[in-house]
C-alpha cells in the first residue's frame, strides 16, 4: 500500500503492477481491508474461469469445464493468493492465461497465438519476474519433445518484441538501480534455499490439496499420451527442477499444477460418475481443508497450527497490537526530546504497518531501510536524539550504530509469527548522522 502511494516504474522487490493495482482498489472501493482486496478477488474469480477454459482447450465437455473451474477455487493455493493481495494473485491469473494462450497455440498451430503470449509475458513481468520460468520450461520442453514446428515461425519475433515492449519500462528501472531484484532473489535462495528444498514436495501437495492429486496426476498422463500436449507435461517437472535447483519458494510452481488439474478434469469424471458419493466426500474436504489453511475461519488463537503450511495466516494477525506497543515505548522517550527522536523499524512490514497505525497513537512516520523504504527517504541530520529500534532479533552489530542502547519492551503476539517476539530497543543517539549512517543500514533481504 505504500507503494502505491509512491507510484514509480519499479521497486527493489517486485515491479509495479500490484503497489498501482492496490491503490486503484482502495481510491475505488475503499481504503479498507475490502477494498483493498477488491480486484485481487475478481483477478481470482477470471482466474478461475480461463481454468475452466484451458479444460475446454483440452477437449473436455460442460461438465469436465464446471469440474476443472471447482477444483481451482476450492484448492488451497487459489483461496490463500485470492484472499490477499501480493504480487502472487497476479502472477497466478498470468501463468493461467499463459497457459491458456500456450495450448491454443500447440493445439492450432496458429503462430498468431504467440502475440497473445508475448503481451501476457510483458504485462506480467510488469508484476513479477517469476514469469519467465514457465515460459522457459515450455520452451524447452517443446525443444525436447516437440512439436518444434511452432518454434519456427516469425509469429515468436513478433511475440517476443511485444514482451520486450511492454516489460522495457521496468526493465529500464532495474538497469538504472544495478538489478535489485537479482539481489533480493539472491537473498531469497542464500536464506530459505535448504528450508524451500526440503519442504518443496510436501509442500506441492498440500499447498494444492492432497484430495487433488489424483486428477492433476491424471491430468500429467493424459498430456504425455497427447502428441501435441506432452511438451505441457514435461514443463511442469522441469520446472520443479529448476526451482529446486536455485531454492525458489515452492509455489513457484503450483500454477502449472492448475494446468494439469485442467486437463485431468474430463479423466476424472468417469471416476466421479462411478463412485459419486465419495467424490462429493472428497469435494467437500478439499474445501473446507484449504479454508481451514487459507481464510481467517480460525481464532487466532489457533493459527498456529496452520503457520507450517501457509505462514502468510499468521502474518495477517498482530500489527495494530504492534504499533500499540511502539506506542508505549515510544512513551520512555522524554516529551521534550520527542521532536529529535526516530523511530526505525526493521523490515518493511513493520515500517508499513507503524504508518497504517501509528497515526492513531500520536507516532511520527517510522524510517527503514529494507527494501525500497530505503529509498522512500532517511531521517532528517537534525533528528540527533533517541533512536527506538524495532528489532525482529537483537543484533549487537546492528546497535553498534547507535549509542547506550537497551531493551524497553517485546512484541508478544497471540501467533507464533515474524514479528512475535521482535525486541523494542531504545537508544540514545545514532553514532554518526543519518545522511553518512543509512548506507549501512539498508537490507535488501
């Protein structure tokens, strides 16, 4: 949200298209959590639908289509990314439409498809990089498998020129800022790269639905044994190889899994029509599982038992509590030295968070230098009082910069979050100004 209040061609982690997505929906519906959430719902409502499309590419009747639309907006991954709004909810109706554009064109062999491609590709990596890997898993597995005939033909320039163009914008941005991405992504792989590898699996299971497995596994074979189709099976698993391979998050992969479950739908309903009864059973479990891990139907006091498998429910829980809590330490801070004194929050959700709430609780805008708040502006030279460090984990390095420091308060959280636990530490003074300070203090990750 404070991204799209600060509107720019690019970010240090993501590119534009959501922070100026989330800010239309809050200027239309609302500057609340619903408005806010308007446009990522109706993203997932069509996401849905080109599923049902893609089923129908396939071969699939009215049933198989009504079937494949089901089993997408039951899943767990389409509940947790069309509940929130992230860079994700977009991404996952681009790959669809990817998808969709992709199938159209292996099936027809009408290269003119590869327009419709090119513009998705570039309109989506205006919203996330993560884009390209589908793509790249296609295309190789079209050099692999075939058929390579739709590879040879002036419709791919074309698409990939209208990609380059759309995408140049952003493209440009990274160039000028020495790719910060590449240094997030980075971050990402060096920090959670073991942890991402060795829930990857679990996690294509889960995060999907255990009860879909059967009908997107149907969907694979169905694909291979197609002549036209098998390069869309072989992308999928070389594409869990290649987010393997650089400790990618697993859901990196998951929207392929939509593809497949696509076009195991028609498959899937002879089975249904043999065992009716426990299809609805299934049907049903698989929807009230993916609430149960994706939508707040939980206390919050129960949601840790959800944070394993999606931990974005517990980062949903906390932050008024949080800027209630800075609040008070802010309080320690001598009245008179209040106007030279700066709040620095450690990572950019809290910073987000100290400016949506803590105005209510008379606290000045918070600074940080995570991410792109670095960029969003540093304290002002004069601000040479108190410094309260909104800490995840106490890190003497850190505080090195800053003089006397020591504990005032923790945030206790009801959840077993990234910010339960985070230290409040008070300090003095910063041990040099600002200006010469807040190169040290950026993070990119």
């Amino acid at each position: 949200m404070v991204a799209g209040h600060r509107l720019s061609w690019g970010y240090v982690d993501q590119p534009p298209l959501t922070p100026l997505l989330a800010r239309v929906s809050t200027s239309v519906f609302g500057d609340t959590v619903m408005g806010l959430r308007v446009l990522s719902t109706v993203s997932t409502v069509i996401t849905i639908i080109v599923v049902a499309l893609i089923a129908r590419e396939f071969g699939s009747d009215r049933r198989g289509q009504v079937l494949a639309a089901v089993c997408a907006a039951v899943s767990g991954f389409v509940l947790g990314v069309g509940h929130l709004v992230s860079t994700a909810t977009y991404d996952l109706l681009a790959w669809m439409l990817i998808g969709l554009f992709a199938v159209k064109l292996l099936r027809t062999r009408d290269g003119r498809w590869w327009l419709a491609l090119g513009l998705t590709v570039g309109i989506a990596l205006e919203n996330k990089y993560l884009v390209v890997l589908p793509v790249g898993a296609l295309l190789v597995a079209l050099l692999i498998v075939g058929p390579r005939e739709v590879l040879r033909s002036w419709w791919l320039l074309a698409g990939v020129a209208l990609a380059g163009l759309a995408a140049l914008p952003n493209v440009v941005w990274q160039f000028q800022h020495d790719w910060p991405q590449l240094t997030v992504a980075g971050g990402i792989s060096e920090d959670d790269g073991t942890e991402n590898r060795i829930m990857f699996i679990p996690l294509q299971i889960l995060q999907l639905s255990p009860f879909l497995v059967p009908i997107w596994v149907a969907g694979f074979l169905r694909l291979w044994r197609t002549p036209w189709a098998r390069s869309i099976a072989l992308a999928y698993p070389l594409l869990c190889v290649v987010v393997l391979a650089v400790g990618g998050k697993s859901y990196y992969a998951l929207p392929l899994l939509l593809v497949l479950v696509a076009a195991g739908s028609e498959p899937a309903l002879g089975w249904i029509d043999r065992h009716r009864p426990l299809a609805v059973v299934g049907l049903v479990l698989t929807a009230l599982t993916s609430a149960l891990f994706t939508l707040p139907v939980l206390p919050a006091s129960a949601v840790d038992f959800v944070i394993p498998v999606n931990k974005e429910q517990g980062e949903q829980i906390g932050w008024p509590s949080m800027a209630a809590a800075v609040a008070t330490a802010w309080e320690r801070i001598p009245a008179d030295q209040r106007s030279s004194a700066t709040i620095f929050a450690g990572n950019y959700g809290e910073a987000g968070a100290l400016l949506r709430y803590g105005p209510a609780h008379g606290l000045p805008p918070a600074y940080s230098g995570h991410m792109s708040f670095a960029d969003w502006g540093r304290p002002p030279d004069s601000n040479t009082g108190p410094v309260l460090l909104v800490e995840i984990e106490r890190t003497p390095s850190f505080e090195a910069n800053f003089r006397d420091c020591s504990q005032v308060g923790t945030i206790d959280n009801i959840v077993s979050n990234d910010e339960d636990g985070t230290a409040l530490v008070l300090c003095s003074a910063p041990t040099e100004p600002w200006s010469t300070l807040w190169p040290k203090l950026r993070r990119y990750y």
